[in-house]
C-alpha cells in the first residue's frame, strides 16, 4: 500500500502560552470552555468577562450544581432573582439571559424548546443626557486643571467632544491612525469591529503633536529596556513580528508603568485605563458644578447634539457616530424636539405674574414642619370655613423581609 499522502500546509507551531493538547486530555473545565468558544467566535475580551461573571453567579446561586443538570426552572429562577431582589436593569436582564444561552447551545450543546419561550425584558428607550455648550467648556476647563504629564486629561476630553468617538477608542488611538494632511483619525475596531473616519479638529493638532512627543519618548525608553511590544490584534503579531515594537503601532495615549498581558502573560505597554479618566471626568463635574448624570460617553451625545443644531444633516451625524442604523442616531433629534427652544408652553402665552410663594422664609435653626402655618379656606358649597392642615407621613405599615444580600455577595 502507498503512503497517505500528506497534507498541503504544515501544522502550526504550539504557542509557548498555548501548548496542544493530547487527544486522550481531560476535557478542560466547564468556565474554560466557555472561554475557549467564546474566543472561537471572536467576541470581544469584555464579551468574555461578562458572559464568565454570569455564569459563574447562575453556578453560585444553585450552590455550584453544574448546568447540565439544571433546565428551564433554574434559569428562570435566577433571572426572577436578579429583576425583583438585585434589581437590575433591562440590559443587564439580558445580558445575563445572553450569557446563559449562549452556555447552553455554544457550550454545552443543548438547543432545548424552552429556550426560546423564555422571557426577555422590555427594551427600554431613554433620552440620552446632553451638556450645553457653556457646560462643556466648564467640564474641559476642570479637567485641564487635573493635567498630568502622563495622563493629559483635558486633550482626551477636547478629543471626545471634537469627534464624538467612545471613550475606548479614543483610549485606543494609535499613531498610524492620526492623519495630519487630511485632518482625519481613523477609528479602529469600533462598535461592532468596525473602522470610519472621523474629522481632526484644528484645534487639536498642536496638543496631538505634542502628546505623540511625549508618546515617542515611552516608546524610545521601552525599546532601550527591551520590554516586549504593544497588543495587535488578531495574529498580526506573528504575521509581523517586528509590529508591536514599531512606533507607528504604539499607543497614542500610553499607560505610565508597563501591565501584564492578561492572556500571554507578557509584560507589556497598555494604554490608558479607562477608569482613570472617568474618575478625573467625575471630579471634573463636581467642580464646574454641573448637576447631571454625565459620563465621557456624555461627550459624544453632546458632540451629535451640537452637530444637529449647526445644521448638519442626520446621515452626517450617522457616519461619524458608525450606527449601523439612521434609526439610532434619531434618538438625538429626540433630544432637539423636546428642547426649551423647540416648542413654546402656551402658558407662557398668558403673560401673567409669576406665582409667589404664600408661605414666609424658614427660620435657621428652626423645622419646617413647625414654621409652617395653619390656613383657613371656605369652601363654597358649605360656606363655614374650615381648616386645613399639613398632611402627616403615615407610620410604616411593613415587615421587614430576609433579602439575599448574602446569595448575591456570594454570586458576585
């Protein structure tokens, strides 16, 4: 008999952090499978994170029963948990129903009826919070004062409201993707793994020029101590092995002290945490006393906003945000119509006084309850004049339940 013939293309090499497997291994454990085809289907890091901390909780609160044996009650069960006793919003309902399902078809191979009758939340649409434009130059105004030589605060603030990028792809912005003669930054792995170009204000390109110095400089002091490269994507690593030292790949915003690479285990140069400049973005509200529910991702809402009210048209918008839908970025035109400047309040029309308040000035030092008076009102129909007094909270008429503090410290 003649030899099998062999194959076209020689096996891969084993990584060092990943060896091959004998045929005959002990399967690998019920969270690192779950690891491994999550990372079959290329989802992203966070993804992964998430889908981990649900499953392990689901795992805690049937007090580690493995999911196999579990079906429809237990799912239901633990999602009933988290809507009445965590109190946890739509998108983490789902979340949490995504990460069960997916271990029960992606993992564990089951693709049972009562999967699909399984309840899911109601999508909830709300407003999204916008900053006025004196708001926004407050907010950059506090984060300039909180400027480091490693963490320039205010440039990553001017960068998302200038280009209406999220915050980590801003974070993530490296020097190839800066394009000085045509004024564009191109968006790498957006939402969705997606790329789009967006503009590059003027008014950034002397504080860019500046920060890819101080860029160059970490970069110059890795390559002296020989500290290995920063993160690609994908296997472009080893399709160029010489990438993650170039300077055209590193970050434009580089951490100040090297990390280690959660998944190869290398030490290596991050780029900024994302918690950072959110903690600095918090401090920064505080002190231009800007009283809303803002977040970094706020700059982006603002920065649609403002394009809107210029006059620019929603496809525009649409095509610098990267939604997939004209349907998501409808939401700001929300935002437009219900504004003070949109609709006029027919009261307003009336052209009366403004109400004053019929109760005088609460005495420091002194209850309001106490301070405020008794008044007599005659009430047509009877014509005997009766009195009306403050209404009293009434005593509380419930018992206080056990909760499951203990069961979600747990389940965390």
């Amino acid at each position: 008999m003649s030899a099998p013939p062999s194959p076209p293309f020689p096996p891969f090499p084993p990584s060092p952090g990943h060896p091959v497997a004998p045929p005959h291994a002990t399967p690998p454990r019920l969270l690192d499978a779950l690891r491994e085809q999550i990372r079959y289907l290329h989802y992203s890091l966070r993804t992964e994170h998430a889908y981990v901390h649900w499953v392990r909780a689901y795992i805690h609160f049937h007090e580690l029963r493995h999911p196999a044996e579990l079906s429809r009650a237990e799912v239901e069960a633990f999602l009933t948990w988290l809507a009445n006793d965590r109190q946890v919003s739509a998108g983490t309902h789902r979340q949490a129903l995504s990460a069960l399902l997916f271990l029960y078809q992606k993992v564990l191979r089951q693709n049972l009826p009562w999967m699909a009758d399984i309840g899911r939340p109601r999508t909830e649409r709300r407003l999204p919070v916008v900053l006025s434009v004196d708001e926004v130059a407050a907010v950059l105004r506090q984060l300039d004062a909180q400027n480091l030589p490693a963490a320039p605060y205010g440039l990553m603030g001017r960068l998302l409201y200038g280009t209406g990028m999220r915050l980590l792809e801003g974070l993530r912005l490296r020097v190839k993707d800066i394009d000085f003669d045509r004024r564009a930054l191109v968006v790498r792995e957006g939402k969705g793994v997606k790329d789009r170009v967006v503009m590059l204000p003027a008014a950034l390109e002397a504080p860019l020029r500046a920060q890819l110095q101080q860029a160059h400089a970490v970069w110059a002091a890795d390559r002296a101590q020989g500290l290995a490269g920063v993160h690609l994507p994908g296997a472009l690593a080893r399709k160029y092995p010489r990438a993650p030292e170039s300077w055209s790949w590193h970050w434009v915003f580089p951490q100040a002290q090297p990390s280690v690479d959660p998944r190869s285990g290398e030490q290596r140069r991050h780029h900024f945490l994302e918690g950072n400049f959110q903690r600095a973005f918090k401090l920064a509200l505080a002190a231009a006393q800007v009283h809303k529910a803002a977040s970094p991702h706020t700059l982006r809402h603002s920065f649609a906003t403002h394009l809107l009210q210029s006059g620019y048209d929603i496809r525009t918008v649409q095509e610098l945000l990267g939604h997939a839908d004209v349907s998501t970025t409808m939401i700001y035109t929300h935002v437009l119509r219900l504004g003070g400047g949109a609709v006029r309040s027919p009261l307003d029309s009336l052209g009366m006084a403004p109400v004053s308040s019929p109760l005088p000035a609460p005495t420091p030092g002194q209850p309001a309850a106490a301070q405020a008076p008794d008044f007599q009102f005659r009430y047509p129909a009877k014509g005997a004049p009766a009195i009306v007094r403050r209404v009293r909270e009434p005593a509380p008429c419930y018992r206080a339940t056990p909760n499951c503090t203990a069961a979600a410290t747990a389940a965390s």
